[in-house]
C-alpha cells in the first residue's frame, strides 16, 4: 500500500492574498510545492490530497492539479470556518478556520491509508520525504504509530534573522516526548542560541531536532483528532482566534500513552517563503541544487 501525501494549502490566500506564492521559483516556473510533490513521488507516494479554500477552487485546480493529475491521483478537500461537528457552535464572528489539525480532520473520508502531512509553502528536501515513506510503508494495517521528520535546528535558521521552532524532547529510543516552542533563535559567533523564559541565552547543538510541520500518521489518527477538537470547541469554540494545532493532539496521545510519535532524523536542508523577502534566497538555494543534480532542470515535462 502507497502513502497519501496531504498538502495544508487552505492559508495561502490569507497569507499572501491570493495565489501569488504560488509564482514560480525555479527556472520554469516551478513553485516549492512542485518540488515537495516532485520529491513525494520519487519517494513512492500513491496519491495527493489538498486541503484549500473553496474560494479559490478554480484557480488551484487550473494552476495546480491539472500539473500532477496524469502523475499521481489527486484529491481536493475543503476547510472552512463552518466545518465543525454537527451540533456544535461557535462564535458567529470568527472569520479563519480552526488551525493545522482541523485542515487535517478535512482528509478523513478520503484517506484510509498512512499518510504524511507537510505544509504547502515549506521546502523539506529529498531525504525526508524518502525516510518520511519508508516510515509509513511500515505501519500500513497497523494503528497508533505516528512520526515527525526533525530537522537538525541548524539546517532551518533563515539569514534574515532570528526564527521560531517547536524543539523536539526525545526519549533515549528516539521517540517524542514533547515538542517545546523556543523563540529568537539564530546563530551567533559559530553557535546556536535561543532566548529562554527569562530572556536569557541559552545554546543548543546545531543538530538538535525541530518540527518544520511534517508529520506522518495511520488513518486512526482522524478518529483521535475529531474527539479532541469535539472537547477543544467546547473549551475554545467562542473565541475568536483560537487555533487546533497538530502538536496539540499528538502531545494529548503521547500524554495518554495512546500513540508513539517516532522522531525520523534528516540531514536535509529546509526552507520557505513565508515574506516577499526570503524570494531570492530561496531561488538562488533552488538554482544550486539543480546544478547539483539534485532535481532536473525542468520537473514535469
């Protein structure tokens, strides 16, 4: 059984307004989900699932899923403010969805088998998504297994300045315990720091792994994620910017001891386009791994 690539592309409008990340970045015209979608299938995934906006159904599917369709099966869900549990409100004000992992909850009656998530706009690399697939290959038919790719922190820091990242707390057999948000990271005379609670400085090696939101899971995981954001909307529901965040369910399953999350480590390189800004560096970074071989001047011919 092939693994499910599920793509969060539900906030590119928001972000960016409109489509316009989805311009090319590399020398035809190739966007860093392309890349994503390109590594994915060399990788051995069987099918991709977006999760989008119905406001921008036409345009994603004209510039998006008319690329890979005669590749890769395709699937198009929808996240909407309104997608909640029958019975269940929330404020009539609130305009954004819910977060990553109710965009994830929009996929749970078109994916039955292991599936990955990752962002549509982060560039993850080769090696992850391999290791990514092997993981999953491995626990089809099987529940309650899950992993997330953790990127050495040295290998996700930005040259515009200080970053954020969910640093990962391993157990001795490579498993998450937690995932702690650190803030102002970046390098400073050859070693990484972040800023503590106290606003002190505190290093950490270069290879200490970081979530970047990639994520694999067997298909229990919606039935988990459903009765979690059923108690979060209870909770939350009234409030107006409230978010149902993935690493809030795994760490609810790993607390409970329901669900293992392996750490799967990567030496790959990640990065993205999240302001006008990181452009060039992220064209230039694209520029150098094709003329390493890496990917081929042109992705789909």
């Amino acid at each position: 059984m092939k693994p499910t690539l599920f793509v969060l592309a539900a906030g590119m409008g928001s972000r960016y307004g409109g489509l316009k990340q989805l311009d090319g970045l590399g020398p035809n015209g190739e966007t860093i989900m392309d890349y994503s979608i390109y590594d994915a299938i060399k990788a051995g995934f069987g099918k991709l699932v977006f999760v989008i906006r119905k406001s921008f159904e036409a345009d994603f599917k004209d510039v998006v899923v008319n690329k890979f369709k005669n590749l890769i099966d395709v699937e198009i869900v929808f996240q909407d403010v309104s997608s909640v549990p029958e019975g269940f409100a929330y404020n009539p004000e609130r305009e954004k969805p819910w977060g990553t992992n109710h965009a994830v909850l929009m996929g749970k009656d078109v994916i039955k088998e292991p599936f990955a998530v990752i962002n549509a706009d982060d560039f993850y690399g080769q090696e992850s998504f391999a290791v990514l697939a092997d993981f999953l290959r491995s626990v089809a038919g099987k529940k309650n297994q899950y992993c997330m790719v953790g990127y050495h922190v040295g290998n996700t820091l930005s040259e515009s300045g200080s970053v954020s990242r969910g640093v990962c707390v391993v157990d001795e057999n490579g498993y998450l315990k937690n995932v702690v948000e650190r803030t102002h990271i970046e390098e400073k005379s050859g070693a990484i720091v972040y800023l503590d609670e106290k606003g002190e400085e505190v290093t950490i090696p270069a290879n200490t792994p970081v979530s970047m939101n990639m994520w694999g899971f067997t298909p229990d995981y919606f039935d988990y994620s459903l009765a979690y954001f059923k108690q979060f909307l209870t909770e939350h529901g009234d409030k107006l910017k409230s978010e149902f965040y993935i690493p809030l369910a795994v760490n609810n399953l790993i607390v409970e001891k329901t669900a293992s999350c392996k750490v799967l480590d990567t030496t790959s390189k990640w990065f993205g386009v999240t302001y006008a800004e990181d452009r060039p560096q992220v064209v230039l970074k694209i520029n150098e791994l094709i003329r390493k071989g890496v990917y081929p001047n042109q992705l789909f011919k």
